[in-house]
C-alpha cells in the first residue's frame, strides 16, 4: 500500500538551517524512497493567521518554495502545492468546523498560550485573538485529512495539532461514515534525533530564540559570521577540549559524514582551537550549501517558473481533492436535488433510531429532563430540580454509566416503557459515548 506522507510549512519567513536539517532535508529523503507518495505543501493560509503584512507573505512563499526546490524536492515526485491554490481545502475546513467542540479548540496550544499572557497581564481573556487563530488546527486539519495522509512529520510543537486532526476525522466518521472511514487518522512522527538542531547559544535552533544560522540569507559571508558567532568554551587553542560537550561538533555532524565527524573530535581532542574549528565547519557546510545556495537564487530571479511547477502541483492536489470533497458533501447531505425516494428516507429513519436522545428543559420554575426514544416515545420521565445543573448531572451520570447509574436516578419509566428496554438504550449510549472521544 502507498504510503501517504504530507507536511505543511508556514510561509511567513525564510528557512535557517535548523529548518533544513529537522525538516527538508528528512521529508525529501522520505519522499524519494519507494511506496511513499509526498504531499508538501506552503501553508499560506496559515500564513495569514501570523502575519498581516502582503510583501511579507509575498516574499516568503517564493523564498520557501524556491527552497524546497533548491534542496532537491522533485516536483515529479511529490504532489508539491500552495495550500491556498486548493479552495476544497477551505471548504473542507467548514465541513470540519461544524463537528468540532469549541472546547477542543480552547485547549489548543496556540490560542492557550495569547489567553494565558492576557490573563496574567488581567486582560481580556480574548485580547487580540482572531478567529483566524482560534481555529487554526481545523485548517490544519483539513489539509491533512483532505489527502489522507498516514504520517505528517511535524515538531513537537505542532503535535497536539496532530492529535486534534484525529479527534476530529473520528468525530466526523462517526456522524457521517455510516460505518466507512471517510478519513484516515493520521499520525505525527518526530524524529528524535533529527528535531533539535542546536542554535548559536546551545538551545533548539529557533527564530523565537535569535539563535539561528541562516540557510540562505546574505550568502556564505553570513554563513561563516554566524557560525563564528556560536558559544564555546574559554580554552585556548593548543588545549585539549571535549568535543562532546560543544554544540559546534553537533551542528558540524549534521552535515558530515563519519570519517570527518571522528577527524573534528579528534583535532578538538589535540587541541585544534575554536577559531580554526569554526572555519572547518563553515567550510564544510558551505560545501553543501553552497550548490544549493545558488540553485535558489536562480529560481528567486525567477518566480514565474516556480508559479509553474506550484500550478502544476495544485493540479494533481485538486485532481484528489475535487472528488473526495464531492464525496464529504455528499456524506453531509449536501446533495444535487433529486426525487427522493421513499424507501430511502424510511430506511434513514430507521437507522436513526438506533440511539435515543436525552432532553433537558425548564417547566415555570422547575428543571426537567427526559429520555425519548428516536420514535418518539418516551422511556423516562425525571422529577422536577429546583437548578439545571442537578438536571445536567444526572444526564450526565446516566450518560456515561450506563444502566447501572438507573439504580437510584429520580426518574420513573415512560407508559409501558420496560426497565430492560431503557437498560439497553442506556447502555447504547454509554457505549457511544466512548466511541465518540
Ligand atoms: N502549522 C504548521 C507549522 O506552523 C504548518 C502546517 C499547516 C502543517 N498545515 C499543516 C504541518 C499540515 C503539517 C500538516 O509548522
């Protein structure tokens, strides 16, 4: 079977090396080995989520793609594609929109950490949050589950994003597949080693931390200034030092092979000074950045080749995305208006009686709820509460545990309702409730 690989890269900036060997490097890699078809795409929608500034956007996109390019993706390969060239994916977003809690999106990482720096700062909650970026990981997930991707290799950042895009297909195979997975789950995978590229001062290599060497930018010059800027130890050249313990000789080995990785160890271990050191591992990744470097200059000169191969890729992404989306309207009711035929609504009657349904509700001053058979019926009746939330609780409680929570619930059955019937409803429900986490 295919194996179908896709990641996303936000197009609001240019790429640093860290980006190169945690991420391009290894998806390129992946998407040359056989029985792997690739999806990589510039998330440019996201984009706009982060970033109001038109040129900014503008620049990044042909900077990011030309990369990619440059790095050796081959657009013959892999289904290589501008997210906001495919308005199926927009659309899919609202499908996945409608079926996904807001409680869910209240607990995504992005929009927790803005609400947790604006009430510690005792401002509004919302300050400055759009919905752009509350509901980030529902266009996330739409790019994702649109291709049905197996793997979406992804940092650890990004993780929860992941596992959201799960909670959600499964919700909506649920309501909609009729026993069909309209949607592959996906999976993240991080690999461990390759994640964390160490920056200039030792922590992860990050924009957010200032500590990064850029990939591109300013040509080799910057190249060897930044590696020049890396932190080292005080030892003078002529004494011994710990290779091991520099993140130089890590960021060195990311892009040597092992005979150069033992020959840097062991001139540190001789003595070899820092200065010196710096140049050899600026050499040797300027050795293979530097083709590359020049590729990607070629294509920035020329955009409209790239406008080519990413029109040509929005082709392929639409050819898959234009059915299967057909297939999701048609899964939600959003059909073409045709006679339709009895037996076919009957038939859905029947299947949507399988579950009955509780109801909660206000008579003058006192709370209810009821339990009502799919046809209607009604298997219990419950006390009046004096508060919703007494009402609330034991719904909740008859939700989740089933027949055995009916025991000492304050409720009497329906006319001619048996104790077994509302047994197995309830316990049809608990059971649905599982699956639906
Ligand atoms: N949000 C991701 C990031 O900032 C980019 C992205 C958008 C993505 N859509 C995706 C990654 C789908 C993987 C899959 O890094």
């Amino acid at each position: 079977m295919t194996h179908r690989v896709l990641t996303g890269i936000t197009t609001t900036g240019t790429s640093h090396i860290g980006n190169y060997v945690g991420a391009i490097r290894p998806a390129i890699e992946a998407s040359r080995r056989p029985g792997v078809q690739s999806f990589f795409f510039l998330a440019d929608y996201h984009a706009l989520i982060k970033c109001d500034e038109p040129a900014r956007v503008e620049r990044s996109r042909i900077e990011i793609a030309a990369t990619w390019l440059a790095a050796g993706l081959d657009p013959e390969r892999v289904v290589f594609y501008r997210q906001s060239d495919i308005p199926e994916i927009t659309e899919l977003t609202w499908l996945l929109t409608c079926v996904t809690a807001k409680g869910l999106m209240n607990r995504a990482h992005a929009y927790k950490a803005a609400s947790d720096v604006n009430v510690a700062a005792g401002e509004d909650v919302d300050a400055g949050v759009t919905m752009g970026l509350f509901s980030y990981p529902i266009l996330m997930a739409a790019d994702i589950l649109m291709f049905k991707a197996h793997h979406v290799p992804v940092g650890r950042d990004q993780v929860q994003h992941i596992e959201m895009a799960r909670d959600i297909a499964q919700r909506f195979n649920h309501l909609y597949g009729r026993g069909r997975e309209l949607f592959v789950l996906p999976g993240a995978v991080i690999d461990e080693q390759l994640a964390t590229l160490p920056g200039l001062d030792g922590r992860k290599m990050s924009k957010s931390y200032d500590n990064t060497i850029p990939l591109f930018d300013g040509g080799a010059p910057a190249l060897q200034a930044a590696i020049a800027r890396i932190v080292t130890d005080s030892k003078l050249p002529g004494e011994p030092k710990d290779p091991d313990a520099s993140h130089l000789v890590t960021i060195h080995d990311a892009f040597a092979d092992p005979a150069e990785r033992t020959a840097l160890r062991d001139a540190l271990r001789d003595g070899l000074g820092w200065g010196e050191a710096k140049q050899r591992v600026g050499a040797r990744i300027e050795q293979a950045l530097g083709p590359m470097r020049a590729r990607h200059a070629e294509l920035v000169a020329h955009p409209e080749r790239i406008e080519q191969i990413l029109l040509e890729g929005a082709a392929k992404a639409r050819a898959i995305a234009g059915p299967f989306l057909a297939e999701l309207r048609d899964a939600v009711g959003l059909r073409p208006m045709v006679a339709v035929a009895a037996p076919a609504v009957a038939k859905k009657a029947a299947k949507a009686a399988a579950l009955p349904e509780f109801k909660q509700y206000k008579e003058g001053d006192a709370f209810y709820f009821k339990l009502v058979a799919a046809d209607g019926r009604l298997l219990l009746q419950s006390r009046p509460f004096a508060q919703g939330r007494e009402a609330g609780q034991w719904v909740g409680k008859l939700k989740s545990g089933g027949a055995q929570a009916l025991a000492d619930a304050p409720v009497t059955f329906g006319d001619g309702v048996a104790a077994t019937e509302v047994g197995h409803a309830l316990n049809d429900l608990s059971m649905e409730r599982l699956q639906t986490r």
